[in-house]
C-alpha cells in the first residue's frame, strides 16, 4: 500500500467561495499528498461517504459562510458513528478565534485563518495526520 | 519590489516615444468610446450612489441597518441574502441547516421583503439586489412590496446581480444548467424592459472573478466574455439591442495596485463601446455605455491589524472614484473576522463621504487621462484582455466553462499569487511582513442561531395561513411554462403574490430543469 498522505478536501454547505479550499488542495497535492476535492455545495454526509471511500487520513474542511460550527460539528459526528475517528479533521475560512477554539477541544485538529501561509499548512498536515498502513 | 502590476505587466522605467499620450485628440467623458467616463460632467454633476452591500439575520434586524445606513447619508440600498435564499432554499429545508441568516438576510416569501423594506419608500431609494440563480423570483418579490405598499412597480429602481455565468466560474452558487438558466435571463430581459423600465437587469460581475484569484486583465476578459454572451443570447430571441442593452451594467473589484486599476475601468468602458458599437451594431449610446458599481477588494483585507484594512479600502475607493464609477461599496475593516458590526459599516462609508466631500478628487473628470503611464497601461490591458477574449471565444464561452477552462485560468492565477505573498515577492503589511505578535481582539457580529427558528416559524405561519390550492394552481402552471418557452415572470410574479415561498417556486423549476453538475477543477 502507498505511504501517501490521503486528504479529501471538503466544501461542505451552500458556500461557493473555493479558492482557499483549490489554493491548499493544490499545495498538499504539490508537497506529495494524494487530494481528493469534493466540489461546492457537499453535505457533511457526502464529505464523510467520500473520505472512507478513498481510504482518507484526513478531511480538509473550508467554510467561509459562518455555518462552520454546525458543518465540522456534523463532520465530527459522523466520523464517529462510523467509527472512523482514525481520519482526522482540520479546516479554514472565515472562523471567529472563539468558534476556533470551541471546534479544537471538540476534536478538530487545527484550524487556518486567512494569511496562513502554504508551507505552514503542508508541514502541518504532514505532522499530524498519520497514514495507517 | 520587481516593478511589475498586480497583473504580471511589466512597468516601463519611464515615458518614452512608444508610450505617448493620445489624450488630447481623445474625446471627452461623455463621448463616445467613453475612456474617460459615462456621462460628460460625471462628478461634478452628481456624485457616484454609496452603496454598502449589507444584510443577515432576519428581515427585521436587517431593515435596521438599512435605516441606520440611509440616517448616516447612504444614497442607496445593496441587498445581502443569506446562502438558503441565494440558493432557492427555504430556511426549512435540511441544506439550510446552519446557514440560515449567516451572509446575508432570509428570505422565503414576500412577507420577508416586505419586512425588509419597512418604512423605505421604493419610488424614491434605488436597491441592488445580490441575487442570481433565483434573480428572477426576488425581483418579483421587490415588485409585489412595491404594489402592496402603493407604490407603481414601474418607479422601481436598482439592479439585479442576475450574473449566472461568472456563478459558475467563480462564486458557486448556481443552481439550474446553463440552458435554463440564460433562459431566465433573457425572461427577465424582455418583461422588465416593458414593466420595470428604470431597473438594471442585470450586473455583469467582474467581482467575483477577481476575488477567486483573476488578474485584473482576466477580470475585464472574462466579464466582457460573459457579457458577449448574454447580449447574444438575447439577441437569439428576437429582441433589438437597444430594446434591453441600456440596461445592462457591470461590477468590478478595486484592487490593490492603485494604477493598473483606474486603468482597468477605463479600458473596460473603451472596450464595451467598441463592441457594442461595431460588433453588435447598436445605435443607442446608452447601449454603449459601461456603466458600473464597484466594491474594494474583499480577499485583500487582512485578518491580521485589521485597523490596517481602513487604509486599504481607502486607496482601493479613491481608484474606483478616479476610475469613474457610477457606485462603490466600500468594504469594513473587520470582513476578514466576520460580517462587519455597526461600527465598522459605519467607518467605511464615513471613508466613501471623505473622498467625496474632503480629498477633491471628485472635481476633476478623469484627472489621470493624459499621463503616459495611464495611457499606455489602458492600451495595454485592452490589449492582452482582447487576446483573452478572443481565446474564450475560440473555444466558445459556455463550453469553456463545460470544460473548466476559465476556472483553471482563475485557478493559476490564484496559486501564483499565494506563492508570491507566501515567498516575500508581493509584500502584504502585517501578513508576511511587518508582523506584530501580540495581536488585538475585537468585538465580532454574531448571528444567533435562533434565526433559523423564527424563520422557521414565521414560514409555517404563512403556509397555513394563505389559499393553498391557488398556490398549488399557479405553481403547476410555472412547471408547464418551464417545459414551454413563454415569458416565466408573470406566473412567477403570481407565484409571489398568492405567498408561493422562494423554495417552492425554485423547487418547481429544480423539478423541470434539474441542477448544474460542475466540473471539478484543481
């Protein structure tokens, strides 16, 4: 089995704003990752269906229409119910600092504002998320 | 500093014989191709609308807003919906969960625009409206408020974004496939040069384009390409080019070099002209006419020093003013945070009222026409935004978004920019220089999550409360009309009047035409 990292980055909601989610997919993959994009307009449910199917490390998620407490929330949920809790969760967007740090203690690993630089997100992912062979 | 615009163009060290300045054999603003402005006193005569894009949580708390921004001397009213209504969801329905009040105000049914609207007389205060797949559906919406509160629907005044094929490109939300969805637009076209003279059909948005990452070139390309293609699906209908073309109006982004933007609105009204004029033959200048709003640079603010964003926005406004824009919303400093709060709504307009009545800029009609660099840099970005057009065109516009074409330009744009800020090329104060570690905090604007619940509420209300089989009769009616090719905006109109929600009437159209499946570029 390949050593790659496997990302799905997610774009869950009614939020049409993806250059974020297409900038970052686009470094992870460059820095050697296998990314998996889902496209606009995902439910938490679709996002979580792609990730097992692919076999994922990791879920991306990028929201920036303040519906991220509900959205990661969900995601998390669902990880769980399917116990899946192995793929872990980061994301970004527009996330009040408070709401950030809500959605880490409840279990989502990091999460990037904007102006993170893309080294910082790469060496990030490649820090944290484990591939399980 | 590498000395090149925003844009990749290289900059010139200085003026030289190939760079010279045509402006004095250029006609003056009012005259056709129009370079340096629309209207020939522009600012002297009036100046541009302030129009602060602004709305969330519900119809109520929004109409505050919209009365506080008219009580401190806004001109005008710009509609901010949340994603549910963009998307022609109900706040009910399960993919609203979340989402409901967050970007913009909910709306389900007319009853919410009337709330909305509260104590506005809609003869007098003209209303933009951002709203673009179900475009057709809120315009009936405004429409009906108008009847219902006395005011003739003919002295409506204000724009629709109505802009699906820069949805598709650039913003995503989209709902119907292209076919239907130029269809819409073309609907609305033919009634509301009938029944709603004074309204702009549509805002052919070059905005979104650049916030997804374009250059400026990319940004007048690619609307420009858009804007060929509505003039000629309209065109396809029968309809004469000066019937629906002095309607048309534009949306572009001021950026952050200064320069290359002023250029890029003079270039783009240049180019309009001369399409409009020589390729599509139209007589009327009105037609001619690149009329635009323009907002600063949302994806330019940073969350870091936000106070910075003041200064920023200020720039980016006095480029759009020397531009000759016809409105400007300037964005609040906090808009990387969160929706901004009263405070910093109140600042940016303050900003827009001290270029207007203080910085003097406003008296002279295109000050920088004349000046080699503004000249040549026009002639440049006309240039290269012309071969860009042709390029779309050669591959045909709908097709180049079938295969993503447009969206992989954007795309690579947006990736090398972040390269260059992320290896120090481009220099952005408090992002990747001037850092300070300690930053400070703000008070942010919070959408309660019980917005969701009164909406909920209030629709359920209004579902009991109406004469159902009329809504059921009128909605059958539209799912037939869509399969046909009538005019849809008089049973859409019905639709509003008997208290059809935004969900239903969408819905129907959903049923028939099904939804858009994009391509997945990256």
């Amino acid at each position: 089995m390949s050593s790659k990292i496997r990302v799905v980055i997610g774009k869950p909601g009614l939020d049409g704003h993806d250059r974020g989610a297409k900038v970052v997919a686009r470094a992870l993959r460059d820095a050697g990752m296998e990314v998996i994009y889902t496209g606009l307009h995902q439910t938490p449910e679709s996002i979580v269906e792609i990730a097992l199917q692919e076999d994922a490390n990791a879920i991306g998620l990028s929201v920036l229409s303040g519906a991220h407490n509900h959205l990661f929330r969900k995601v998390l949920k669902l990880l769980k119910e399917k116990n899946a809790e192995e793929i872990v969760v980061f994301g970004g967007g527009i996330i009040p600092d408070d709401d950030a740090k809500d959605l880490m203690k409840e279990g989502v690993i990091g999460i990037f504002g904007p102006g993170t630089p893309l080294d910082e997100i790469v060496a990030f992912v490649k820090d944290n998320v484990k591939v399980i062979e | 500093m590498d000395n090149k615009t925003l844009s990749g163009i290289d900059v010139p060290d200085k003026s030289d014989a190939s760079m010279s300045p045509s402006v004095a054999d250029q006609p003056q603003a009012g005259v056709y191709p129009f370079t340096r402005g629309v209207y020939p006193t522009m600012y002297r005569g009036r100046k541009w609308t302030m129009r602060q894009y602004s709305g969330f949580s519900t119809a109520e708390e929004t109409n505050k807003r919209f009365h506080l921004l008219l009580e401190r001397g806004q001109t005008g009213l710009s509609t901010a919906f949340d994603l549910p209504t963009q998307m022609g969801l109900d706040s009910d329905d399960p993919l609203s969960e979340g989402e409901v009040g967050k970007v913009g105000v909910a709306i389900d049914t007319v009853e919410d625009m009337k709330q909305l609207f509260k104590g506005i007389d809609l003869s007098k205060i003209s209303t933009s409206m951002t709203i673009n797949a179900p475009a057709m559906i809120l315009l009936a919406m405004y429409a009906v408020t108008a009847e219902e509160s006395g005011v003739d629907p003919k002295l409506i005044s204000g724009t629709i974004q109505n802009d699906i094929l820069k949805e598709y490109v650039a913003r995503g939300t989209y709902i119907f496939p292209p076919e239907p969805s130029m269809r819409l637009i073309t609907d609305i076209f033919e009634y509301c040069s009938e029944n709603y003279p004074k309204f702009n059909t549509i805002s052919i948005s070059g905005y979104h384009i650049r916030e997804a990452g374009s250059t400026a070139v990319q940004e007048i390309a690619f609307t420009l390409a858009n804007a060929r293609e509505y003039v000629r699906a309209a065109l396809r209908t029968g309809m004469d080019i000066d019937k629906f073309a002095p309607r048309l109006s534009f949306f572009f982004n001021a950026h952050n070099d200064f320069l290359e933007e002023v250029a890029k609105f003079r270039a783009a009204r240049r180019m309009w002209a001369t399409m409009m004029k020589e390729e599509f033959g139209a007589k009327n200048e009105k037609s001619m006419k690149l009329r635009f709003h323009t907002q600063t640079g949302g994806s330019t603010l940073t969350a870091q020093q936000p106070e910075n964003n003041i200064v920023r926005v200020t720039l980016q406004a006095l480029s759009a003013v020397m531009g000759g824009t016809q409105s400007l919303h300037t964005n609040s400093m906090d808009e990387a945070l969160a929706l901004p709060t009263d405070k910093a709504a109140t600042i940016a307009l303050r900003t827009q009222q001290i270029i207007a009545e203080e910085s003097g800029v406003p008296n002279f009609i295109d000050p920088f026409g004349g000046s080699y660099y503004m000249e040549w840099l026009t002639d440049k970005l006309e240039t290269e935004a012309r071969a860009l057009i042709k390029q779309v065109e050669d591959i045909g516009v709908l097709e180049a978004i079938n295969q993503g074409f447009i969206q992989r330009e954007i795309q690579e744009s947006a990736f090398q920019y972040q390269l260059s800020i992320d290896k120090k090329e481009r220099i952005i104060v408090g992002v990747n220089s001037y850092i300070q570690e300690e930053e400070d905090t703000y008070d942010l604007l919070t959408v309660d999550e019980s917005v969701r619940d009164d909406q909920v509420h209030k629709l359920k209300e209004i579902k009991e409360k109406r004469d159902n089989a009329a809504v059921k009769e009128i909605l059958q009616k539209l799912e037939s009309a869509a399969k046909g090719s009538d005019n849809l905006f008089p049973i859409v109109l019905e639709a509003v009047r008997r208290r059809a929600s935004i969900g239903e009437i969408s819905g129907t159209l959903r049923k028939v035409w099904g939804k858009y499946q994009a391509p997945i570029t990256i």
